[in-house]
C-alpha cells in the first residue's frame, strides 16, 4: 500500500514539475515577443516623427524664405506640441565641399518640440541651383 503511495506522490510531483518548466517557457517566450513588439512599434514612431520633420522643412523651403527665420507649426496646440524650422544663417552653416557649379544652399534645422522639451531635430541642405 505504502509503495503505491509513493509512485503516485512521485508522478504528482515530476507532472508538476513539467507543469512549471512549461510555464516558465511560456512566460519567456511572451517576454520576448512583447519586447520585440515594443521595439518595432517605438521605431515606427521615430521614422513617422522623422518624416514629419522632414515634410516640414519642405513645406518652409517651397515657401522661399531665404533670411534666417524660424516658423513653429502647430502638431497638437492644446497639449503644447510643435515643429520650429529654422533657416539657418549661412554663415553658422556646416561646412560643405565646394561643387563645380554655382549652387545656392539654404539650411534648414527642424525641432519637434512638447513644451519647452526638445523631442528630436534634424537638420537638411535644399540646394537649388543659380543660372
């Protein structure tokens, strides 16, 4: 009687045991899965931020503005959230290789801005030849 306790005690414990490790890859598995997730999603929102600067600067450069300025455009007014281009000065401009043709560059530096915190910027050359 006691020996047939024992087997059953035995499977019992080595069913829980199995019950647990497959838990334990369960658990790891999602850990994985939600932090690849979260990943992908965060870059998502980096390269749409990154185009919204982008559109931004294009929209100041089709507006011709050639002295140094600086436009904020409005993304959510209510929750303090904006675009500030800048048209840099040519003078405070990066360097950049002479070409062989007369080339004018405006610079431009885009800032997402929430408050007075600064998201991320970008800065970008709009070439636009002379004749």
């Amino acid at each position: 009687m006691k020996l047939q306790y024992a087997k059953r005690r035995r499977s019992g414990t080595i069913t829980l045991l199995l019950a647990l490790v497959l838990m334990l890859a369960v658990m790891a598995t999602m850990a994985v899965a939600t932090r690849n997730e979260v990943a992908t999603r965060r870059s998502q929102m980096e390269r749409a931020s990154i185009s919204q600067l982008e559109a931004a600067i294009d929209s100041v450069a089709l507006a011709s503005f050639k002295t140094p300025s600086s436009i904020r455009l409005p993304i959510d007014s209510s929750i303090d959230h904006w675009i500030e281009v800048q048209v840099i000065d040519p003078a405070e401009a990066p360097e950049t290789p002479n070409t062989e043709q007369t080339i004018e560059s405006l610079w431009f530096k885009a800032t997402e801005l929430r408050g007075e915190r600064t998201l991320r910027s970008i800065e970008r050359r709009i070439n636009k030849a002379t004749k």
